[in-house]
C-alpha cells in the first residue's frame, strides 16, 4: 500500500510516500518560515498562497525520486485539522480533487495524531501502550496511548504550550521569528546559575501544565536588566535569560512526565511535536529514563516539526477507517481525545 501524505496546516508544505512494506519512500517539505520572519509571525493569507505554490511541485518531487506515478499511489491521507483554516483547505482540496481523479480513499488526518505516532517512524519502535509527551507550539498534552485511534488525556497546558512559550519569549528578547529553536540554541551557552524563574505547577497534585506566567516572568526580569544596563541587554545576558527559561521549562515538563509514567505503571514515553527537538529536553529525558528504568522514544529528529511524513504514516496506520472521498471539510479546531 503506497499512501501519499499531505500537510497544510501551518506554515510549512510537507508532502510524503509511505509504503506500508518498505516504510518511507520520499519525503519533501517547504518551509514558509523567512517569508513570515518580516512580519514577525504566519500570515495566514500569505500561508495558503504559499501552500497553493508549493504542494502539487512537492508532490511531483516525492513522485519523481522514487521513479513512480501518481498512478501508483493507493491512498491519499492530509491534515484536515487542527490548523490554520485557509491553509488546510489547499491540503485538503488537493487530496480530495486527486483522490476522487484517481478513484482512490482519501484519508482526513488529526494533526496531532501525525505528531503522536511520528516516533513509530523511528528505530527502534515503540510497542503499544506508551505514554506521550506532546509538545508542539499549538499543544502541550501528557497522553496514554493504547493503540491507533486509542488516546486519552492526561494532563495538558491550560494556558500556553510550550512551544508557545518558547516563541512568544524569544520575541520579548528581541530574538528573530521563529524564536523558538534560536533561543534554545542561545540558552546552551548561557549560565544556568545567574538567573532562576518559578516553574509554574511544578508541585500541583494534577498532570496539568502553565506557561504563561513564566513568560510574563521573563518580561519582568528583561526589564530589571535593562535598566542595570541602561536599556540594553549585553548577549551574555540575553543567554542566561534564556537558559534559565528552557531550565524552567525542561524541569516542568521532565518532573510532569515521570508523574504521569508512575501514575500509568507506563514504562515507555514518546516524545513528540517541535519541542521535541531541543537538546536540553531530551538529554534531561535519556537521564531520566537511564535512573528511573523506562525507555524513551522520539521521531527523527527532521520529524519533529511538522512534515508530510507523520501525516502519510498517520493515514496508513487509519487506512481501515477511511472515509469515502465524497465531500470534504476543514477543523480548523478539533480535539484529538
Ligand atoms: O510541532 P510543530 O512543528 O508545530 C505545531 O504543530 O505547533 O512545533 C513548532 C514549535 C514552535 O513553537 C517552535 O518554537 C518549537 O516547536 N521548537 C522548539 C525547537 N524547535 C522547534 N522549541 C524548543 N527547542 C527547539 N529546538
Ligand atoms: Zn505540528
């Protein structure tokens, strides 16, 4: 089974194969990211221009490195939300206009469920049932994960997402959009001993989460700083704010995870969405795992953040649940469980 996958969501095109007997074959994505850097954030109208540019050249590239036709796909799966509603509508029409030419199911994947899965994708796998940590910039959830389709909430941000609180930082510190991977890599040489920040519901007797004070406590800090420094920061400075916001935000999510591991009796976690890829985390986690005795996963790395190939593996893992390619609609909201 050939499965072409397509994501639309945001602000990045990614299209991708998945065979279900050689795993995946292609994978190519664009990246919208300096377009926006000038206004500061997505544009969503820009988005789906862009996306409406890219997707059918994305989608000849896959073909084409793998010497196949459009002919030979069996399935075609996108994210049908949540997201952006423009956006996921280009996505969205594409599969279904090329699903319905070729006579062929189309599959309405949850952008998230492509994010949870993702790890599947590495070696070595994980078996069901693990516990999930999602942690993208729209999201930040702790979830069992029984099997396909099979997900229950934990425990979950009830303000911002991590990745949220990694951009909206980044941009009080003055640092460029996307702020979020550039603070992190300023924070690896900052002092993590200059500055702490509270770890908001570190102790709380739940698995919930709560970033946006941390980043109002960052505003306060910057400001105290400033005016020793007669209104600006020096770059040292500026690191060690950082580093001591990714310390805060390392510990919560580290310290909610083993909560949740001990609760569940779980002895495996996932780690998934973009902030999935910083270093502090996952060498925060693998220490953690090595002490307490679990074993943890994540996607490759360059599928962390969003990607065709989390969508056409999502798609291929639902293809019994595929839903006729009569019709088609967006989510732009849509809870996953
Ligand atoms: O999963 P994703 O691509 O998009 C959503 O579905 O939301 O995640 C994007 C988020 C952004 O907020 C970005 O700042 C964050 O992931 N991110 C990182 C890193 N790389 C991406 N945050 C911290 N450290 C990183 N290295
Ligand atoms: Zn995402």
């Amino acid at each position: 089974m050939l499965v072409l996958g397509i994501e639309s969501s945001c602000d990045e095109t990614g299209v991708a194969l998945y065979d279900s007997e050689h795993g995946l074959v292609a994978h190519h994505l664009h990246t919208q990211m300096a377009m926006h850097a000038e206004y500061g954030g997505v544009v969503p109208e820009l988005a789906s221009r862009d996306h409406i540019r890219r997707v059918i050249p994305l989608t000849e590239a896959c073909l084409a490195e793998v010497g196949l036709r459009l002919a030979d796909i069996d399935a075609i799966a996108y994210t049908q939300g949540p997201g952006l509603g423009g956006a996921l509508l280009v996505g969205t029409s594409v599969a279904n206009a090329l699903a319905f030419g070729l006579g062929i199911p189309v599959i309405a994947v949850h952008h998230l469920e492509g994010h949870l899965l993702s790890p599947l994708l590495a070696t070595p796998r994980p078996d069901f049932p693990f516990l999930a940590l999602l942690v993208s910039g729209g999201h930040t959830q702790l979830m069992a994960v029984h099997g396909v389709g099979q997900y229950q909430v934990l425990g979950e941000t009830l303000d911002d997402a991590a990745g949220e609180a990694f951009d909206k930082t980044a941009k009080l510190l003055g640092l460029d959009y996307p702020g979020g991977p550039t603070l992190s890599r300023l924070a690896e040489s900052g002092d993590p001993a200059r500055f702490t920040l509270p770890r908001p519901m570190l102790n709380s007797a739940d698995l919930d989460m709560s970033f946006s004070g941390l980043k109002t406590a960052v505003l306060t800090l910057v400001r105290q700083q400033e005016a020793q420094q007669h209104g600006t920061l020096d770059e040292q400075t500026r690191k060690d704010i950082c580093r001591a916001f990714q310390e805060a935000i390392v510990e919560v999510l580290v310290k909610k995870s083993l909560k949740a591991l001990k609760q569940t009796g779980m002895k495996r976690l996932v780690v998934a969405g973009g902030v999935g890829a910083n270093r502090q985390l996952r060498a925060a986690l693998d220490q953690a795992a090595a002490r307490r005795k679990f074993e943890v996963f994540y996607p490759p790395l360059a599928l962390c953040t969003d990607n065709g190939a989390m969508i056409a593996f999502a798609g291929a893992m639902r293809l019994k649940f595929a839903e006729p390619a009569a019709g088609f609609s967006v989510k732009p909201r849509w809870d996953l469980a």
